[in-house]
C-alpha cells in the first residue's frame, strides 16, 4: 500500500520527499500524482510572514495511507480537510469534512480507499508566529490547552459555505499570474481568520448546561 506521510516542518522538502517516493519530478512545488496512484496534484506554498501551506486535490486509483504526526513540537497545523468515499457499487457516496486545528506533533493514520476524493488544506505555523501574528503572548497556556496533542478524538468543525468560498478561489489561482503569491497570502490568511475568530468566540463561551450571568461572565 502506498503511504502518504504528510509530518514534515517545511513543506517543500515534503514534497520532495514525495517526489522521490512516487518517481515524478515536481515543477515549481507542484506534483503531479502518477496515474498507477491517482488523479490530482500536491503543491507547497511558502509566505513572507513564514506561515507554510500543503494542498492536495487527488482521486485515489488504489488504496493509500495518510500519515501525519511527529514533526516539530513546537509547530501547530490548521487542518481543512474532504474525502469524497463511494459506497455500494459506486453510485453513492459520503462526504466527510472537518476542519481542526493540532499540534504538528499529533499522531494521525487512516486509509483512503479507490476511487475516494480527497482535498485537503494544511496550514503550518510556528507558537513564534501565533505570539506575534494573533496576540497570544500572554494567553498562550490557555490557547494550548485547546489544542489536541495525542486524543484523535479531539473537537472537529464542520467546513463551512465561507471556507469552501475560500477554499475553492485557493484552487482557481493562476500558477502563471504575477500576483499568485498576494492571492495565495490573501486567502490563506481568510482562512486563519475565520478559523481563529471562531475559536475565540468558542474559548469565551462557559462550558456546560449552566446559566451564566453577564455579571457572573
């Protein structure tokens, strides 16, 4: 079976790791899936402000295993996640999203049968980019105590209609556009804003069935 191992703290590398797992060469951090494996293509984003982003878009002509987990400890991930997977005699199928957000060190494996569709947005960042991108300096042990580590059981949201909007203009970038990088920046930081914005509403919310005061908040 092939495996996907998707842990890496530079996403580049990655993809050359990849590259030589799958005997294609990449062009311009893009790869281009062999057609023994499946449809689709991987490509490695780096930005200015050192935030990494990993896209793939890939259906699957066999059966694969998607690794993540034990890269740098002190890197977190921001996952939005799809697999399109056939049932019955492949009429049917079910939709799977979520998005979530874990440490780079969180462990992670599931098998992608054929003929599924997968996409998925990986957003790679550092605490050094959290503590000074989103104000977390003196929060940062709250915030941390959200973020799931080893449970794979940890909360997931659904892919909103707003991630999708954003998710599908990431697709629809012109490789061969000057301004692709402005584009890529712009709509990989949405997607983080939104993200965070509805966790932090999430944090302020009081846990449990209890009626909570303003002046008791």
């Amino acid at each position: 079976m092939v495996v996907f191992n998707l842990s890496h703290n530079n996403y580049p590398t990655l993809l050359q790791n990849l590259s030589r797992q799958l005997k294609v060469k990449p062009e311009n951090n893009t790869l281009t899936i062999p057609p023994e494996v499946g449809e689709g293509i991987i490509k490695a984003i780096l930005l200015p402000n050192g935030l990494q982003c990993l896209m793939l878009k890939i259906r699957f002509n066999k059966d694969i295993q998607v690794r993540s987990g034990n890269a740098s400890q002190g890197d977190y991930v921001l996952h939005f996640d799809e697999a399109e997977t056939p049932v019955d005699d492949n009429s049917h199928s079910t939709i799977n999203s979520f998005v979530r957000l874990t440490s780079a060190s969180f462990k992670h494996w599931e098998v992608v049968k054929i003929n599924s569709t997968v996409q998925y947005i990986k957003i790679l960042f550092s605490k050094e980019w959290l503590s000074k991108y989103i104000g977390l300096r003196e929060k940062m042990s709250v915030f941390e105590k959200y973020i799931p580590v080893k449970s794979d059981e940890a909360e997931k949201k659904k892919l909103n209609e707003e991630y999708r909007r954003i998710i599908n203009e990431l697709w629809e970038i012109n490789d061969a556009d000057p301004l692709q990088n402005i584009y890529f920046n712009n709509r990989i930081s949405l997607l983080i804003e939104q993200f965070f914005t509805m966790m932090h509403a999430e944090m302020l919310k009081p846990k449990g069935k209890h009626k909570v005061t303003a002046d008791d908040v």
